[in-house]
C-alpha cells in the first residue's frame, strides 16, 4: 500500500507540474518570422505594429528571427523538419518558397479583398505564377537617383534641371548636369556609374525592363542596341572620371575629398550631385546629411518607344503564408495589416509622426489621400509624384525573376578579361565582365553580345526548371 500510495503521490506531482508548466507557457495563435524585429530593447516599427494587431484583434504572435543571408532559407528548412513552420514568413526569394513548396495560394482570399486592387499592379504581379498567389507584397522601396539640391544651387546649376522636378529629369539634363558638376574639382557628378547600364534600355525603349528583362517574354534582352550604347554610356561616365569609383587619383587626395573613402561618405559629405540608391536609405541620409534632397528616379528619354517621363524601379518585399498553416484566414489578415491595409498604412504613419522617425517603408497603395498623409512625414521631396507614372514603372528582380543573381553576376561566361584595377579574371563571371566592358578592357558586340544574352537566359530557364512542374 505505502508503493501505492507512494506512485499516486508522483503521478500527482508530475500532474500538477505539467499543469503549471502548461498555465506559465504561453499560446500563439500565429507564428512569424522575419529579420527586421529590431530588439526589446530598441524595437523596430514592425514590433509596434504587430504589439498593435495583438491588441487590435486580442491574439498573439510569436516572432522568430533566423537571421538573414544563407541563415535564413536554412533556418526555414530547419523549422520544416521539424514541423515547426511559421505562419506567416518573410519571402527572401520566390524561387526559394516555391521550390520547396512552402507556400499557400492565397487566390481565393485575394478574390475577396478589395483592398488588394490598390497594391502596385508591378509589384501584385510579382506574387503570381503559373494560375496562383503565392505571396501577399508586403514592403515597398523605389530605386532611383537622389538629387542633392543645395549643391546644384551653389554651382549655380539650377537652371540645368526643371523647374518643375515632379516628373522627373531627362536623360539630357542628367548628362549635362553630371558633366558640369564633375567639372569642379571640389564635387563629383555620380556617386557610382556601374548602375547606368541596367536602366539605360529600359528608358530608350519600353521593351525593356531592369537590366533588359521583358516580363511578359520571360527573357532578356541584352544583344541589344540599347543594352549596347547603355555600355558605351557607362564608359563615357567612367573615362570621364564623372563618378566616386573613377576618380582620378589627384582629385581623391585632394583637400575636397581627404578622408573620403566610399561614395556613401562622398554623398554625406555633399560632394555627389546624384546618388544612386533606394528609398530604404531615406532614414540615413536624413540623419547623416544636413542638404535638401529630391528623389527624381530615372531619366527619361525622347522616342517613341522611349519612357518619356521620370519613371521609377519598384524593389518589393514579399511575405507568405504556409501552405499548412492551421489559422490561414489570421495569418492573411494579419500579412495585410503589415501591408496594404488602410489602417494598417495608417498606423505606420502615425508611429512616424509621434516618434519623428523616418519611414524606411513606402505605402503598399496607390490610395492618394493615404499617400498624401505620407507625404507629411517623409522628409525627402519627390517621392509621392512617382506613384502617378506606376504604369511606366519597372522592377528589381532579385527577389523575383527565378536565377536572377546567376544571370546577372555569376555565370560563368569562358572569357578572360581584365577590369578596371588592372586583375584579369579568367573564366570570368557574366558581371566581372559586364563591368569590364566599361571599366577594362572587355568587349561588347557580336558574337560577345549574343553569348552574353544566352547565358543570362539559360541561367533563368535552369531556375525556373527546379520547380515548374511542381505547378502545373
């Protein structure tokens, strides 16, 4: 009997710890993960936002960081094995999520939602493919050139731009005002020149997007006439010495630039006229810099295929939602209110306002009266107007095109060549010689074009074959 009771009195025990262990545990009803949590200590607005949806709708998510880089997609394949799979996950790249099948087709919640018709229709249609929706857009960055005003005004260069900045600048005053500038030995027109080449085409010709993508083809066009003279530009930019890269030795020791060593402390410095950057920097320009700055996006050109008006390149960040996910109508509402949704876009703001905190984010809308309400808390003039011309618009592909970063940096193309620092690279990578092309001593026509243009597409089209037919 004293065995007995002895047992009863430890499966009581153990009982009564499982129990209290249960009570101090605590329940999410969603998981997510991300690398943009900040800390407890100094938390992000992302932290804020999802403390205001836990209160908004009296649940609670648990947040989970994996880190960023190869960590992250590692971090999620972990949680997979382990079945522990957030809800709700930050995209680092479509091809990854669509890969190892880890997203739901969210189609049949979006053809509920009329908020979704407000989201950029470049960006909504990156979340696309085949006949699903596989992602919900859920950061918005536009990539552009940043003009440092105060420096035009004291160079007496004003006049040189528009009086009227809202559309843009065109690719002849842009030219112009670079040359002029980089004529002063205490400035420099560019901050970097290797970035002229990727949005050339897409200005002389509307066939073309970022880097000479066609969306609609599935292809890139880089033999080219366009992508072609993009090349012989960036040259011009780069033998002129009309960028912080190509700096001649004399100007970099000079008195003007001692101690600059980066394009980024060129432009803090108010020593570069146009900086090539995205809006996600905004918040530290603003604490670095102490000059007026303008976003003026692309050049546009003359033509009639050309983008004549100042257009943008939209960088999206996307999230998804597991496919197994046992709370899928949370975790969709929830992804939306991180987003596009008007109140959700409203609490941004409102965090920015009491906190006199730059956003880091645009608004995932083309809603005017909510872009209007940005408008007052983004410091940096310019932005706003570029919504209006969101049809001419192009997009970063990274996160999108499957083999993007093989296509534009690392297949190997079998040629040697020898870049601007003098290093030959044998079996040189697709980008090493692109940017040979204008710095070295690479060449780009013929045959070099046409072999250039084939391997970016073959490097697309073996992507793409990892998980088509997954989806069909």
């Amino acid at each position: 009997m004293k065995k007995l009771a002895i047992v009863l009195a430890l499966v009581l025990l153990l009982a009564a710890t499982v129990t209290i262990i249960s009570a101090c545990s605590e329940k999410y009803d969603l998981l997510y993960a991300n690398w943009n949590f900040g800390t407890d200590s100094d938390p992000s607005v992302e932290r804020k936002m999802i403390k205001a949806f836990e209160d908004k709708y009296d649940v609670k998510i648990k947040t989970i960081d994996y880190g960023q880089d190869q960590n992250y997609p590692n971090g999620l394949l972990g949680a997979v094995q382990r079945q522990e799979v957030p809800d709700v996950f930050m995209v680092n790249n479509m091809s990854f999520v669509l890969n190892y099948q880890l997203a739901m087709d969210v189609s049949a919640f979006v053809a509920e939602d009329e908020d979704w018709q407000n989201i950029p229709q470049t960006v909504e249609q990156g979340a696309h493919f085949n006949n699903g929706i596989y992602a919900i857009p859920f950061a918005l960055h536009m990539l552009g050139y940043f003009v440092n005003e105060d420096l035009i005004e004291d160079c007496n260069l004003d006049s040189v731009l528009p009086q009227n900045r809202d559309k843009g600048i065109t690719y002849t005053q842009f030219k112009t005002l670079v040359s002029e500038i980089s004529a002063n030995p205490a400035y420099v027109g560019l901050n970097k020149e290797s970035s002229v080449y990727e949005w050339y085409p897409a200005s002389a010709n509307k066939k073309y997007g970022y880097f000479g993508w066609n969306d609609a083809d599935k292809k890139y066009y880089i033999n080219t006439t366009e992508f072609a003279t993009g090349i012989s530009e960036t040259k011009n930019f780069y033998n002129s010495h009309s960028s912080f890269g190509s700096l001649t030795e004399a100007k970099k020791k000079s008195q003007s630039f001692a101690g600059v060593d980066s394009d980024v402390k060129a432009w803090d410095s108010g020593k570069v006229a146009l900086r090539w950057g995205y809006t996600y920097e905004v918040p530290n320009m603003i604490d670095n810099d102490d000059f007026r700055i303008r976003f003026v996006g692309i050049p546009s050109m003359e033509g009639e295929n050309a983008r004549n008006e100042g257009y943008s390149c939209l960088v999206p960040d996307y999230l998804a939602i597991y496919k197994n996910s046992p709370n899928a109508e949370l975790a969709y509402k929830f992804a939306k209110w991180m987003s596009y949704d008007p109140e959700g876009i409203a609490m941004r703001i409102q965090f920015a306002r009491d906190d006199e905190e730059t956003p880091n984010t645009l608004p995932m809308t083309t809603d005017l009266d909510i872009l209007s309400e940005f408008e007052e808390v983004f410091p940096v003039t310019g932005v706003v107007p570029f919504y209006e011309r969101l049809a001419d618009s192009i997009f970063e592909p990274t996160k999108v095109v499957p083999g993007y970063n093989e296509s534009r940096f690392n297949a190997s193309t079998g040629k040697s060549v020898t870049n601007g620092a003098g290093e030959k690279k044998e079996n040189a990578k697709i980008g090493e010689y692109l940017d040979a092309c204008f710095s070295g001593n690479g060449e780009f026509a013929g045959t070099i074009a046409s072999d250039l243009e084939k391997l970016a597409n073959q490097a697309y089209a073996d992507a793409l074959s990892d998980y088509e037919d997954k989806y069909r």
